[in-house]
C-alpha cells in the first residue's frame, strides 16, 4: 500500500476521525468483524488465567470495539483514545465493565505503576511513527509511550499490541522502542505469507519466555521478526572466567604486538624494550 493511501499519512488521528469517518468506521460490518477478530486475537496473546477478570488497558480504544471483545472475555477494561468523535461513540454503547478518556498515547500513559494486569491494543500504534506536527518525533513519542506502559503494568502483566506498520523498518523501530525501555518479548506475525490476512502483533512482557505461536505458518510457529532482550540483558560487557571485565589490551597483547614490530625491518630502533612496567596499569590520579 503506499503511503499516500494510508490515513496516518494525511492527517492527525482526531482530524482524520471526525463525526462523519467515525460513523462508517463503526457503521461497517466488514470493520467490526475484523477489529472484533482482532481483539479477540491480542487477548489470547495475553494468556490471562481462565476464568479470572482482569483489569485491562485498551489503547487506541476508538468507538470501543475492542472493549466489547474485551467485555464479552469477562474483563474490566479503561480505553483511551485521541479522537472526540471516536468516543462519543464509544460512550453512547453505555459499556457495563468499562470506561474511556480521551488522551494521546504519544504524551505517555497517565496512569499510576502497576495497575493493569494487562494491555492490548487494535491498529493503533502505528500513528506514532507519523509527524503531524513540527515538534513530533516518531521515536520520542514511542519512547514516552513504551515508558509509560512499562511502569502502569504490573510485572506480571503482558502487552499484545496490533499494528500496521508501513515498512519493516517502521516494524523495527517499533520493536526497539519496546526493547529500550526494559521489555521482553518480539513481533508475532499471523498469517505472513498473506497479503490481506497478514497481521502484526507486539508482544510484550517483563520476563524470558517462550514466543507466542503465530497463524497460518504452517508450522504453528511463531515469526520472530524483532526479539527484544529486556532491561536486565541490555549492553552486558563481555566478562571472563573471574566475572571482571576482559581488557582490551592487556600486557600479551602488549608484547606480541612489540615483537611483530621488531620483526619487521627498520623498526627494531623505534621499539621500546621490555620492562617489568610494560602493560601495567596507571593509577588514577587525582
């Protein structure tokens, strides 16, 4: 699809879905199937316990589709979303175990730590890789938003997030986003070898576990396109059998190079000799 048929790339999510785009948005049978499929989708992908509700985040909640999914799964749920239109919709389906508000989730989540048990999100994310304004940074607003849910998750909580991204670059950034913040997790892709099925799915959590099988593989297997490491296996210097970290350049290496020097012709002179201070650490001074 190129760019210019994307909405995301003609205008901000609330100029885009006004009163008018918002009612054949909701109004469509075609749209509420596949969001409702969708939904139902990221709440497998979270793995909750059966039979427990759960207090669950909905972002990008739009004319609440989502939250009916989520509402049918047996869940209390808080939507938000950046379109007015949106939801007013959303507001006059009266939910029973839900409520939403209208915010950017660019800004970051106005939530306390640890309050969900979970989060999923339906074609939303992808706005955050689009610049409608000049002081918009698409990987600034993912970063505050990957903050922000990092800490309103409880560290038992998993995020199954849906997009679109416009590239696998876009897909990329997404992820490591994710990655920088401390998440585990990566993309499961459903149904890749489909041009119309094919789905992208951000799962996320706090600790090292098996990834999600994706759709239509074949196999049952999941594509992992982007792994993230987590916090806790960010930037670890490589260390020896000791545990300190391996130097660079330590005295053998000193003395290997020194003699490669003196081997070659004309160098012997401009090589210094060897004492019992070659390769010795520097104290710190103060």
């Amino acid at each position: 699809m190129a760019a210019i048929d994307r909405p995301e790339a003609s205008l901000a999510p609330e100029l885009f879905y006004n009163e008018n785009e918002s009612q054949k948005y909701t109004s469509s049978s075609r749209i509420i199937t596949i969001q409702s499929e969708i939904a139902n989708r990221c709440i497998e992908l979270l793995n909750l316990p059966e039979g427990k509700p759960a207090f669950i985040l909905d972002v990008g909640c739009g004319s609440g589709l989502s939250g009916q999914a989520l509402e049918e799964a047996g869940h209390v749920w808080v939507g938000c979303d950046v379109s007015p239109d949106m939801l007013d919709i959303a507001a006059e389906s009266q939910p029973e175990t839900g409520d939403v508000m209208r915010h950017d989730m660019g800004l970051g989540l106005p939530f306390r730590g640890a309050t969900f048990d979970g989060c999923i999100s339906v074609s939303a994310l992808q706005w955050l890789c689009y610049a409608n304004l000049k002081e918009h940074s698409a990987k600034k607003r993912l970063m505050r938003f990957f903050s922000s849910l990092y800490s309103c998750l409880k560290r038992t909580g998993k995020a199954a997030l849906q997009f679109y991204p416009e590239n696998p670059e876009q897909a990329v950034l997404i992820a490591s986003c994710a990655s920088n913040v401390g998440f585990t997790g990566g993309l499961v892709v459903d149904f890749p070898n489909s041009s119309k099925a094919k789905k992208y799915y951000l799962c996320l959590g706090f600790e090292h576990t098996a990834a999600p099988r994706a759709l239509g593989t074949g196999q049952g297997a999941a594509e992992d396109t982007v792994r993230t490491a987590g916090r806790d296996q960010q930037r670890k210097p490589k260390r020896g059998k000791s545990g300190k970290r391996k130097t660079a350049k330590d005295r053998t290496w000193i003395l290997e190079k020194k003699e490669r020097l003196r081997q070659k012709i004309g160098e012997e002179r401009k090589v210094r000799r060897d004492t019992k201070y070659t390769g010795r650490k520097r104290k710190d001074r103060m």
